[in-house]
C-alpha cells in the first residue's frame, strides 16, 4: 500500500516501517483486547504510517476521539490513549479516567505521548488524582512522517510561531531528532549547509547529539550527499504566492491534508443512461493524493492551464488501449489483454476523478476571476514591485474580500510598507501574523478604521 515510498532515488519506506515497528512493539506491551483514543490531530499522520488492518492486527478493536466526560462502551481490556503532550489534553484524558474510576471498571490505562514524553504533562496528571492508574506512560518519535516518494513532513504547524514569536526551540530539538533518526537509517550525512539562526540551532543540536550517541551508530553507507537546512524567515514572501499548479491550486481551494483531500460530490455523482434524477450526493468525495496514482504524478506540477490537454491525451490512450480488445483473436492476445484489465480499469478510473476535480477547479477559479480581478492586479503590482496608490485606497470598499486583501498586501507590506503607511496609515499587521495562518485564513491580526 506505501510502494510508491519506495520509487524515488531514497527509499522512504525504510523510514515507515522504522516507524511501524515501534508501534507494533509497544501495542504489544499492552496483553490483550485494546481500545485506542485519539487525540484527533494525529490521527492524519498515523494514518499515513499504519491503517487499522496493522491495528487490529494486534488486537485493536475500538478506536475513539478524545474527548470529555465517559468514554464510549467498548468490551476490551485496555484503553490506550495517543496525544501529543499538551496540558489541556492531560484535563481530558483525567477526566476519562475519573468517569471509568466511578464505574469500578476493570481497564487498564497507558498513555503514549507523540512525539516526546512530558514531565510537565504527568505533573499535571499527578495533580488530578490520576496519575498511578496507567501500567504504561510511553513515547512514539514520529519526527519525519514520509507523504511521498520525495516528500517528509514533521506536521508541526505552529513551529514557525513558536520559534520566532515565542522563543520556544522545541520544534528544533525535534527536527534535529527527527534528522538524526533520517542519518540512523541511511548513513550519517557528510555535508550540512544552513541559513539562518534555527537553521545554526539545529546543526549545533545534530552535533551534540552525534558526540552523545558516539561508537553506538550503526556505519552505513550514506545515502544523502548533502543536507540544507534554511529558515522559513529566509523567504516570507514564497508561501504567499497563489499557487498556479494543479496540485497547489486543489490545496489552495480545498486543502490537502495528510495526503487527502475532501471535494464536493456533485461532480462524482455517476447516472446511467436513461436513469431517471436522482438527489445528489451530500456526503464528500474524499481521496488521496501522491505519486503511486500514475496519472497525478503526471499533472500534479503542471500548470493549470496545462492541465486540460493532458487529461484529453491520457483519454485517447486509454480509449486506444480499450480498443485493442478487437484485435485481440488467439486465446493468448486475450489472455494478454485480460491482464491488463485491472490496470486499465483503474487508469480510466483515475481520469475520471481528475476530470471533475479539474472541472471544480474551472469553476471556481472562473467565478474568482470575475470577482477579484481588480485584487489581482493589485497582486501582480505588488510582486512586481509597482505601488499604485489608487488601487491601494480602493481596498476598505472590498473588505469582504479580507482573505484576498490581507495576502495580497503581505507581500506589499514587504516591498512598499512606507506608501501603504502613508496612504492607509491606519493598516497595520500583527507581528503575530508572521508566526499564524490566521492573517491568511481570517480576520483577526487584521486591524482597520
């Protein structure tokens, strides 16, 4: 299920089944029947590492969501919790055990902490009461979680934050952990090249932690030349760009997350000739996307524009490729197509979702155009570097529009602050729209008269 892991020139899934076999060893740890709950926000990440068919492998047989108050009836021995080591989690995650404590129930109770074990955490645990009811208090290193054949990711959203608005370097201590675990696996890197101070911070910490752990590495043969560490605050600007890309603009309009994307189902409804109207769909369309999908490693990087004749032309190969089943007269021409089959089948499966994302795609970047086309001017100007002060003074009419506005003018803010200042002197950003995806995705760092 993970083989496109292995098709770039690093095999990625050494790393995932490095990862598979801790959780297997600590699952085991807990004998007999097992209820895991989830702290919601990891339950993407360890989906791209293990799917339930792992889990139940080893008697997982309820799964639920953190929440407050009793947890769900489930008829098994052990209750695992997974969450990462936040002192909120630590008040639910009490008060679960509190309400099965009043129920004399006969669980047993482990916590396993992603991706570090917290003092902090288990004080507060130790306070409500609660502490001495788990057998087993863990931690799972899930530092570098591979996505894609190329393509690691911590999922550490509020790294950026931390480090620069906060003065918090524990993202660091896990991006050098999470490297050190990457040199464990394929061989100590020869050459470390960085920009910018966290960028300093983690070599310094990936040193440190070379000469701890000294004659106790295994000595593989590396497979990384070079390893470049640069700091967001390098290039602020990159992440405000609109994506024009078939993959960047599905991320922009409808988000991937782990890997998988939610869409509206109209365009996936399938009506046989002559059916009759039905009511469409409400539930999402979700999929996945990465390479092992042959056709979206194909236009995931072209340009929208682009996108359309590549669909027209894997449709006429696919349509050729059907086809070929007339030509086919020895049994052995049709065993051969028979084979074939079930990839062809999937080809043409595969074109038919991209097709409608596409088409959604079209849409909603057609109506978009018509509406923020003067918004875009103002993009390209500020890009550019070409302050008009009309278009500037226009903005407070089109404030329902604040998405648009506030990453248009970020850039701007860069290039130009001054004439925006003189001409808006009442705009301001918050720093602490630096360090949150809140300046981009709402209105709350966005201040006005």
């Amino acid at each position: 299920m993970a083989a496109h892991l292995s098709y770039g020139r690093v095999n990625l899934n050494i790393l995932r089944e490095a990862a598979r076999k801790e959780l297997r060893e600590f699952l085991d740890k807990c004998a007999g029947s097992k209820a895991i709950v989830w702290d919601e926000y990891l339950t993407g990440p360890f989906g791209l590492i293990a799917q339930y068919s792992l889990l139940k492998e080893h008697e997982v047989e309820k799964m639920f969501t953190l929440k407050s108050g009793r947890l769900p009836p489930a008829d098994v021995k052990n209750i695992i919790f997974f969450v990462r080591p936040r002192l909120e989690l630590m008040d639910i995650i009490a008060d679960n055990v509190l309400s099965e404590d009043k129920m004399h129930s006969p669980r047993e109770f482990h916590i396993l902490f992603v991706p570090r074990r917290s003092m902090l955490c288990e004080q507060r645990l130790k306070e409500q009461c609660v502490l001495g009811s788990f057998n087993n208090i863990d931690e799972y290193i899930l530092d570098l979680i591979p996505y894609d054949g190329d393509l690691l990711s911590m999922e550490y959203e509020s790294a950026f934050r931390e480090c620069y608005l906060e003065n918090d370097q524990t993202s660091l201590f896990h991006t050098a952990k999470g490297l050190m675990t990457l040199q464990a696996l394929y061989g100590t890197i020869p050459q470390i090249f960085g920009k910018g101070d966290c960028a300093r911070h983690v070599a310094n910490m990936m040193l440190r932690m070379k000469r701890e752990f000294a004659g106790t590495q295994n000595q593989i043969l590396p497979v990384f030349d070079t390893l470049l560490l640069l700091d967001r605050n390098v290039d602020l600007l990159t992440p405000l760009a609109t994506q024009l890309t078939y993959e960047g603009l599905i991320d922009e309009i409808y988000g991937i997350n782990n890997g998988y994307v939610k869409l509206p189902p109209e365009k996936f409804s399938q009506k046989k000739q002559g059916e009759a109207s039905k009511d469409l769909p409400i539930e999402s369309k979700k999929l996945q996307l990465n390479s092992a999908e042959e056709l979206y490693g194909e236009i995931r990087d072209k340009n929208f524009n682009a996108v359309g004749a590549a669909l027209s032309k894997k449709a006429k190969v696919i349509s050729a490729a059907f086809e070929e089943r007339h030509n086919a007269k020895t049994v052995g021409e049709i065993k051969q197509f028979v084979s074939q089959l079930p990839h062809m089948q999937a080809a043409r499966s595969s074109l038919a979702n991209h097709t409608s994302i596409a088409e959604l795609i079209k849409d909603i970047t057609s109506a978009t155009k018509r509406t923020t086309s003067g918004l875009r001017a103002i993009g390209d100007n500020s890009w550019n570097g070409i302050p008009r002060a009309a278009e500037i003074k226009m903005l407070p009419q089109q404030l329902q529009l604040i998405r648009v506005i506030v990453r248009l003018l970020l850039p701007g803010h860069v290039f130009f602050s001054p004439l925006v200042q003189s001409i808006w002197p009442d705009f301001t950003i918050s720093s602490k729209c630096l360090g949150s995806t809140e300046c981009i995705s709402g209105t709350r760092y966005f201040k006005r008269p």
